[in-house]
C-alpha cells in the first residue's frame, strides 16, 4: 500500500486520507487505496473505522492521518482553531542514543524531565533505520524533534542553518539522510484554557511539568495564547515548554508541505489559540 514513509520499519506511519461530506454523515478513504473507507455519520466514529481497517490491512496500529483537505472545522475548532496552526512532529524513531548526556545537570530521577536546558553535546544516534523527513526520539520523557534539510530548506529557505539547529551525528550499518536537531527556548509557551478539563501533573521532585487537552474527539490537545504569536504571523515559530520545542506552522503553510506528497512522514496537530478572556498560563497542576 503506497504510504509516505513506506521504507519505515516502524509503526505509527503517516496515512495521507480524503473525505466526502454526505448527506448521512462523512465518508474518509485512503488517497493511495481507496477501497479503504469509513463512513459514519459522525467524524470521529468514521475516523475510528478507517484506524481499525488500516490496522487489520498494514499491522499498523498506531497510524496517523494526515486529511487532504483538512477535516472540516467543528463548532469547537471555529473557535479555538484560529488562526490555523499546526505542530510538525513526524514518526516517533527508537535509534540507539550514543550522546550520554543532553541536559544541563541530567535528567530528573523521578520524572525523567530534564533538570535543566540542553546543553551543547551534539546527539549522537546510531542504527536509526530513519529514511523521513521529519521524526522525533524520545530522551527520559523529553521528545526532541529532528528534520532533514531540504524540509528545512523548503519550509525556512536557506538562512535555517544561523537558527536553532543542530547537526545529528548518525552513525549504524546503513547511511541514513542527514538531520537536524531544534533546539532552543520555544517563541510561544503553551498555555491552558480555562473552559476545558486539562490532564496533567507537576513532579514532586524537579519542579517540571505538562498538561494537554484530551477530551475526546477534539483535534486540539494543546493551546497558544492569541496574545503571543508572532505579529504580524510568520509561516513557523517554534512552541513548546521547559521540556520541549516543536515547530509551527500556519495552515496555508502546511498545506503546502503536505500537498506535493514530496516528505516522508510528515505529520502535525492542529494547534489552539486562546484569547485573554479564557487564558490561563499554567492551570493547576497535582503533584505527583
Ligand atoms: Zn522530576
């Protein structure tokens, strides 16, 4: 079945899907088999219907989709989704991590958060196995997201290379393409909204936290506050917390990442925005 990343040994592939608004409900297939289809009439029984049937076809239980064009906007993303943004975050890579340390003073016992920012040591991976353009590995409980540069070429134009990007040194039987590690301290912090339940804790030890939006059928798991994107808004800035940078990029500019079907396993989340009247920047938290 021709997918994105279909050299990728691991689960959690990028599906490219279409969908069909119907009288009875919405129809979602697959662009590259379309014999793969799901109707209901609501969009996240549907959704669900075509995971089960990509499941049973590839063995992939972990797929992500990715819609062309984008799912239809619900009550809650006309409200929350604008301006659009998306997150870029790709296939989770399990390589073996040489780089001994990545953090100032280490990652937290308890938790598995950093215990400081990243310092200079270049991450090193070996036997990656990666052939995407864009990925992220796992460190503690810390992701770190990689790129390749003619994402970043496409996405940034050449002057990437004086921002907040490292070399990975990748090193294993099989060469692999060259990819980049964002680092840095992220433009916009991720902030709660005080008219959704979050989920979330703060560890007892280290003082690190996390929260996300994950009621069910919502697109949106994370939120930016209106008040500190870029003005006037830039194609992509980087957001995240202490733990975490990620890039985002407006909705135009994603469609033109995805649409020419060029970069393997590209994926993204749409991004929320919330105003002042209902931003709160780091809801309560339990301790744990
Ligand atoms: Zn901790």
């Amino acid at each position: 079945m021709p997918i994105l990343n279909k050299e990728s040994p691991f689960e959690g592939q990028t599906y490219i899907c279409s969908w069909r608004k119907q009288r009875t409900g919405y129809e979602i297939f697959l662009e590259s088999n379309p014999s793969l289809r799901a109707h209901s009439p609501s969009w996240f029984e549907a959704e669900e219907e075509l995971l089960n049937l990509i499941c049973k076809e590839n063995g992939d239980g972990e797929a992500k989709i990715v819609y062309l064009p984008p799912r239809p906007d619900g009550e809650f993303e006309l409200k929350y989704g604008f301006p659009a943004l998306y997150t870029i975050s790709g296939i989770r890579a399990e390589p073996d991590i040489v780089t001994a340390n990545l953090f100032v003073n280490g990652l937290c016992y308890k938790c598995g958060n950093p215990m400081g920012p990243r310092n200079s040591s270049i991450l090193s991976i070996k036997n990656t196995g990666i052939k995407t353009d864009c990925c992220f590995v796992v460190i503690g409980r810390t992701f770190i997201y990689l790129f390749s540069e003619s994402l970043l070429n496409l996405l940034i134009g050449r002057h990437w290379k004086k921002m907040n990007f490292n070399s990975v040194v990748m090193s294993g039987k099989r060469k692999d393409a060259q990819l980049y590690e964002l680092v840095g301290k992220p433009e916009c912090e991720f902030v709660g909204c005080s008219f959704l339940k979050h989920s979330g804790w703060e560890c007892a030890e280290c003082g690190s936290s996390g929260f996300g939006y994950y009621e069910s059928n919502l697109e949106i798991n994370k939120f930016v506050a209106y008040a500190d994107l870029p003005n006037p808004l830039s194609q992509y800035f980087t957001v995240g917390d202490s733990n975490t940078i990620k890039i985002c990029v407006t909705g135009k500019t994603w469609l033109s990442l995805i649409r020419p079907s060029v970069f393997k396993g590209l994926s993204g989340n749409r991004l929320g925005v919330v105003s002042d009247d209902e931003l709160i920047r780091k809801p309560q938290l339990l301790l744990r």
